[in-house]
C-alpha cells in the first residue's frame, strides 16, 4: 500500500539585499541593527502593515475601550459596502430628520425635513465627523440607527473585529459601545483595500457645507505629506484617538493610537509609530497570486504535469536588509492523482526569517487535470505500485 510522502525542496529567496562592508579584502555581512520600539503616551496603540497586515508594534492592542469617533469608520465603511453592492447610490437623497438634526457633538449643520446628497453626507461624516451625518445615513440604509448598529457588528465580525461591539454610529458614549486599536486597525485596512475608489475623501483637508467650513481633524494631513487618512475622535471617556495610514516608496502603514491627552500629543504618538515603521522595516512581495512556482507530476491523467502555486499575493514585512537572508521552501505531497481541481492544495508553501516562519500559505492547482483513460490509469497504477514497494 502506498503512503503519503512529502518531498521538500529549499532555496534561498532569490533577492538579496544584504549590506557588505569590506576590510582587508574580505567582506562582511552587516547585522540588521533595530532600536527598541518609541516609548508611545497612549491608553492603547498599534501598527500595522496594511499590505501584508504585519504587526510591527503594538501596546494593549485588543484592550476594549471607547472609540469616540472612530466609530465613523465602520458608518463610512458601511456606506461604501453598501455602494459597491448597488443597495444605494452616491446620488440617493438622504432625508434628514428631527433626531440627527438634533444630535449634539460635532456637526455637519444639515437641517431638518432637507435631502442631501449621499456622496455629500459621507463626505460630512469623514471630513467634519458630524454626528447628524451619521444617523442621517443610518436611518437611510436601514431605517434606524439601531438597526444599523446591527449591521455594524454584522460586518464587524465578517472583519473579524472580535474586541468591538456598537450601539450607535457616531461613537457617543455608551457602556456597550467598545472597539480596540487591532480592530480599528483591521477596519482601516479594509477601508483601504475594499473601496479604493472612495479612500482618497480621508485625506481631504476641508469641506464646506451649508456655507460652512470645516477642517479635518488630522493634523498630520497638513504636516506629513504622506499621510493620507483616516479618523480622529475625542470624548472625556476616550482621551483623544487617531487612526492614520502613510504611504512612503510603495510601503502603507497604518497606526492607532487610543487614550492620548490632547490633539497634540495623538498627533506626535502617531508620528512616532510612523517614522519608527518606515525608517526600520520594509515590504516585499514574494509571489503573485497564480503564479507559477512548480511543475509537479500527476498520475492517471489526461496530462502528466501539474502547475503548483499560491492563491493569493504573498507579502512580507521584514526589518530592512534581511531580505537575503529569507528562506523559501515548498512541501509538496508526492504521489498526485487525476482528477485535480484548480485550487486544490497538495502542499505548503514556507518562508523563514532567521528560523522564524514569517509565511506559510497552501500551494494549490492552479489548473484542472482530467482523469485519463482506462489504460492510462492502469498503466500509472501498475507504476505506482512499483514505485510503492521499492520506496
């Protein structure tokens, strides 16, 4: 009877960007030399990489504390799922009513019985993070602010935000009303990757409307010019939060920081998380999603081969001049047999830093193979079986 083996086969990453130095005609690798992470003035803070979604740094991350208006987040993001999917358009009209009309805290100053424009009402909630925005565009999509709450922690799961529960959309307080800075975090990152086409209204320094004019919160639009969003909030319970993402030489980052004293000082803790993750670490994508990465034998089928690869773009975030010393290996089972669905995994794929795993992703089919004919089959089976008792 045959059994399961696994061949294994290693090289070395094929880019290398190791440092030399050389003395007396001899030259010598130089080590990744790494600081300790900033000391952070923050309740709870992280970053992360919003390409390979890498944790670089991170303080009390999964603490669950009140996100003030952090929360607009999750509302914008629900108003962009909800535009993607055809539910609502960016010309809906909003009717505003006498409860977001009324809603205190910071305003986007619509008015009551009017109908606003829905791309102009995100707006509102994004650049001025106005609380009657917000209920506003509840009561649109589902009719009321607590049954939009519901859709809130719907998706908060779908995200995988398993620290955050909402009751409302704007982030006033409430005992039930959490999140964390991994999950804001994660919510950033979906922001950024699932609805491209509406990220860049994050950066935007100010919006008038009703003949008002507002700036954005985040002081780091005007005075980093590679940040490009996302949200602030304050409330006396939450201190002062920010979440930001940068993107510098084609690396994004993105920090959370929750619980600061002032405007100031979240604008400086995140900067400081930035700058550390930008000056120490890097970015790089190893394989594209369907490439090709093995040819491997197949039995009892139409075709003899079958081509190996990743299902998705595999990325890395690793301190700087490591990337030669990244180590890839393939675990591939040996014995494959027709038929063979495309995405069908037959192995691993392995990247090591320093003999820490920093990938290890399912290699699959990345095409179908047929079974063969009778004789085929016959023939490959009298083979394996050959094969079976030798090995």
């Amino acid at each position: 009877m045959l059994t399961r083996k696994v061949q294994r086969l290693c090289w070395s990453v094929f880019f290398a960007f190791t440092t030399l130095v050389s003395f007396s005609g001899q030259s010598f690798a130089l080590p990744a030399l790494i600081p300790a992470p900033p000391q952070i003035a923050a309740k709870s803070y992280i970053l992360m990489d919003a390409t390979s979604g890498e944790i670089i740094v991170q303080e009390n991350a999964k603490e669950q504390l009140s996100p003030a208006s952090l929360t607009k987040m999750m509302t914008a993001y629900i108003v962009e799922y909800e535009m993607a999917e055809g539910n609502v358009s960016a010309s809906d009209d909003v009717l505003v009513s006498v409860k977001a009309w009324r809603t205190g805290g910071s305003k986007m100053f619509i008015k009551e019985g009017t109908r606003i424009p829905l791309d102009e009402i995100l707006k509102g909630i994004i650049i001025q993070s106005g609380n009657d925005a917000s209920i506003a565009v509840a009561e649109h999509i589902a009719g009321s602010e607590g049954a939009f709450a519901d859709i809130m922690n719907q998706h908060a799961q779908i995200l995988g935000m398993n620290d955050s529960h909402f009751v409302n959309a704007t982030g006033l307080p409430s005992d039930d009303h959490y999140s964390s800075a991994f999950d804001l975090a994660l919510l950033a990152r979906a922001i950024i990757q699932d609805f491209p086409e509406q990220y860049s209204i994050y950066s935007e320094k100010y919006f008038t409307y009703n003949n008002i004019r507002q700036p954005n919160r985040n002081r780091l639009l005007w005075r980093d010019k590679s940040v490009d969003g996302l949200k602030t909030g304050h409330t006396d319970a939450a201190g002062y939060c920010l979440v930001s993402s940068a993107k510098r030489d084609g690396m994004r980052l993105i920090s959370v920081v929750m619980g600061t004293t002032s405007e100031e000082a979240r604008a400086r803790e995140t900067q400081k998380l930035l700058n550390y993750g930008f000056r120490y670490y890097e970015t790089h994508e190893l394989y594209k999603a369907g490439q090709v990465l093995l040819d491997s034998k197949v039995w009892a089928g139409k075709t003899d081969t079958l081509t190996l690869g990743v299902a998705k773009d595999v990325v890395v975030t690793i301190p700087r001049g490591q990337k030669g010393k990244l180590v890839a290996s393939l675990d591939v089972d040996s014995i494959i047999k027709a038929p063979v669905n495309t995405g069908q995994e037959f192995g691993r794929v392995k990247v090591e830093l320093n003999g820490e795993t920093v990938v290890d992703e399912p290699l699959i089919a990345l095409q179908p193979v047929e079974e063969g004919g009778f004789f085929k089959r016959i023939w490959d089976s009298i083979k394996l079986f050959f094969i079976g008792l030798f090995s």
